[in-house]
C-alpha cells in the first residue's frame, strides 16, 4: 500500500483527530462533546497506544459503547490508520464505507477505496458491487478535489508545492482506479482513455502503464501493436519513483522481449534504443512507430525489386506455380506466353547452368534460377547452340512457355532463336548462305 500520496492524507487524517483533543480539553467545538468521562479517556487512550493491535481493542470498544458519538469520523480516522499499521486493507475498505455512508463526500474514505480496489483483487476476480463502490468512489474523489485542495484548507505547516502535488497524485490515482476498472469489465478503450490521463498527470506511475499496454493490445488493433509494446517497455525499464517491484519488471521484460521479436523480428539494438527511450519517456514520442514484420518484410521485398527486378519477377512466378492453384494459373496465365518479355522492365532471366544436351552443341540447357543447384528452366532450342559450356555459367535468356511440371519443379521454355540466349561462351556459328549451283549449259 506504499504510496506518496499516503503520507499526505495521513498527516490529514492526524491533523483532524488531534483537533479532537482540542474539542475535548477547550470545547472549542460547541457542536461536538464526549458524552462523558468514560469517553473522554478511550479516546485519549487510543491516541497514546503504539501497539496497533492494543490501539485497534481500544477503537472498537470505544465504538461499542458510544456507536453515535460525537467524534465517530475522527474514530473512523484513526481506525483506518491502525488497519493500515496492520496491514488490513479489506478492514479499511469496511471502515471507509462506514464514513462514506455518513458523509458521501468524506475525502479519506473515498481515497483509500480508489487506492485499495484494484490491490484488494490483483490475485482474484472482483465482485460487480466492489467495481461499483470503486467507482462511485474514484469518481466521488474527482468531484470533490476542487473543494478538498482549496487554498484556505491548506495545514498550516504543509508547503504550498506538497499541497499542489497532492491535489495531482490523487486527480492521477482516481482516473488510474477507474481504468482499472474498466479493464476488468472488458472496456478496453475506455480503460485506455483513463490510463492515459492518468499517466499525463503522473509520469512516473509504471503500473498504469503497464495496463495501459495490456488494454492496447487486448483491442486488438494493428495500429496499436507497436504502442502497447512501448508501454510494456515504459513498465519494465522505467526504475524511478513509482516503479514497480523488480520481480514484476523482470516479469513484463521477458514477455516484452518475446513479445517484440513476434512482431518486429529479432532486433537486439531496436530492443535496446526502445528501453532507452520508454525509461526517459512516459509516452512515444512523436512519429514513435515499431513496425511488424510484414511492413519490414514489404519494404524489403520493394527493395529487392528495385535491385533485382528480373529475380523478383521470377520468385513471384514461381509462388504462383507452386501455390494450390499452380496448374490453373499456368493454363491461364503462361501456357503459350513469351517471358520475360519486358514486364516491369525485365528483358531476359538469368540463370546458372546446371545439364546441357548434348554435351556439345546443345539444343537443351537445364537451368537454375534461385541458386546454381536446383533445376527449375529447361529450355528447348530450336537451333543448337554451338560448343559446350561449364556447370555454373550463366545464361541469359527469354521463351515461350511451353509445359509445367509442379512436382518436382520444372518449367520448360522453347527458344526459337538463339539471339534470345546471352552468356554462351562459344561464338554462334555463322549463317549459312544458299549454296549457288553451277549452271551447266550443254553443248549443242
């Protein structure tokens, strides 16, 4: 329950109990009185125990007997301080319930209520009533800072700066208490909204944060991916004031890690420069964006292309012919086709020589496009090419397609003429001219 703003609505809490020693001993509260000695010492008594649990028998006898006391919310007062030095945070809620029910507007009782609900259920489910009771009591809270801050209710002894800082820190917690609540009832957008109030009044506050990017990534959204993983950094990097315990850290950063590599892709500087900039920094910082692994993916295939057009295009063509519907998209779309034939600017594949036949002059090549060792493009020459080349030379070269075999791979091309081939190493041979006959005139 370790809170700044504990400290300050204790020392308030104290301020107005010790005001009652005042009433008692100079009756400087007509409208307030013991209703006799008996009363006059349980009270004096309970303020002067130390022991909490002798502090807390003597508060409930005192409540026992005088039930309407004068002074019940100053009882009250002290009793969610002993609960507190107990550690009994469901008593305290009991207690605060008991002065709101008194006093709707009771400041102390609707604080500890917004602090306790999401504390008293971060092991189990909480009942509707008490997501009901922290709300109405978060948003009591809200309404009523303007009044409970005001400059003239000030403690004479509290600086002007505590006191401004105390009027945030709770403004934060309601709004924080009520996303809260609205993260247990599913409304992760609304919850979203209040967190993110909160945290614009508190920076430091990683729970909040935390949540926040557990309710960004429960929606869901692809666009809000990237900015729950940030939040999710803010929570385990951030090890200032209002950090969470390093257990829980070291929790949220091995799901942050693993998390971060299924969306973005392993990336141990990026992973780095985020904890750097989420522990500095409370929210993204303008134009913050983490992409996914398709964005990167995309831009990586537009950067091939650009680079390797000819590459690409077969890759795509390739995709498509080993897909489900390979053969229907060979029917439709390359049976009888002429490839590359120009398409995005491509005039001709490459290729590295796997087979020829025959061994010299061939009139087919097998060749690979992907890598140097895997036959995917037989090509069927209608003129032979002259010599032979070795394993691994690359061809150039562009056909029509003629067959398709899926299993394994093959695309068989003709080449109708042998200009369509580049890269082969022996010269082509000279065309051949029309042999002249000898025109023999007999004799008459």
């Amino acid at each position: 329950m370790r809170n700044p703003l504990c400290k300050s609505l204790l020392s308030m809490a104290v301020v107005a109990v010790l005001g009652v020693s005042a009433a008692f001993a100079q009756a400087q509260a007509p409208k307030k009185q013991p209703k006799d000695q008996v009363e006059y010492d349980l009270y004096v008594n309970s303020v002067k125990e130390t022991d909490a649990n002798k502090k807390l028998a003597l508060l409930e006898q005192w409540k026992q007997k005088y039930p309407g006391s004068d002074f019940k919310l100053e009882r009250n007062q002290l009793m969610l301080a002993t609960y507190q030095q107990l550690n009994q945070p469901a008593k305290m809620v009991e207690v605060a319930k008991e002065m709101i029910a008194d006093d709707p507007k009771e400041f102390t009782a609707l604080y500890w209520i917004t602090l306790l609900t999401p504390s008293l259920y971060s092991a189990s489910a909480p009942p509707p009533e008490a997501l009901d009771l922290g709300e109405k009591s978060a948003n009591g809270m809200l309404a009523n800072l303007d009044a409970t801050f005001a400059a003239e209710k000030k403690p004479a002894n509290t600086p002007e700066d505590a006191w401004k800082k105390a009027r945030v820190e709770a403004e934060s917690l309601g709004h924080k208490t009520l996303g809260w609540i609205a993260m247990q009832r599913k409304q992760n957008e609304q919850a979203e909204q209040a967190f993110i109030k909160s945290l614009q009044l508190n920076a430091n506050n990683a729970e909040a944060s935390y949540w926040l990017g557990l309710v960004m990534l429960a929606q869901k959204k692809p666009e809000k991916q990237g900015e729950a993983l940030y939040h999710f950094a803010r929570a385990a990097a951030y090890d200032g004031q209002g950090a969470l315990a390093p257990e829980a850290r070291k929790t949220i950063e091995t799901y942050l890690t693993n998390a971060y590599t299924r969306y973005h892709g392993k990336d141990e500087q990026g992973l780095a420069d985020l904890h750097k900039t989420a522990r500095e920094n409370a929210f993204p910082p303008e134009g913050f964006k983490i992409k996914n692994i398709y964005e990167i993916q995309a831009e990586n295939e537009e950067e091939f292309r650009k680079k390797n057009p000819a590459m690409a295009m077969w890759m795509t063509l390739k995709k498509e012919l080993t897909g489900e519907n390979g053969q229907q998209y060979f029917e439709s779309n390359l049976k009888h086709a002429a490839i590359p034939g120009g398409a995005q600017g491509v005039q001709k594949f490459r290729g590295a020589l796997i087979s020829q036949k025959p061994a010299a002059n061939p009139k087919e090549l097998v060749l690979g496009i992907t890598d140097e060792n895997t036959p995917e493009v037989t090509l069927r020459l209608e003129n032979p090419l002259r010599g032979k080349a070795e394993p691994g030379t690359a061809i150039e070269f562009e056909g029509v397609v003629a067959e398709f075999q899926k299993e394994p791979f093959m695309l068989t091309l003709d080449v109708d003429e042998t200009s369509k081939i580049s890269g082969w190493p022996a010269p082509a041979p000279p065309a051949r001219k029309a042999a002249k006959k000898a025109v023999t005139r007999k004799k008459k």
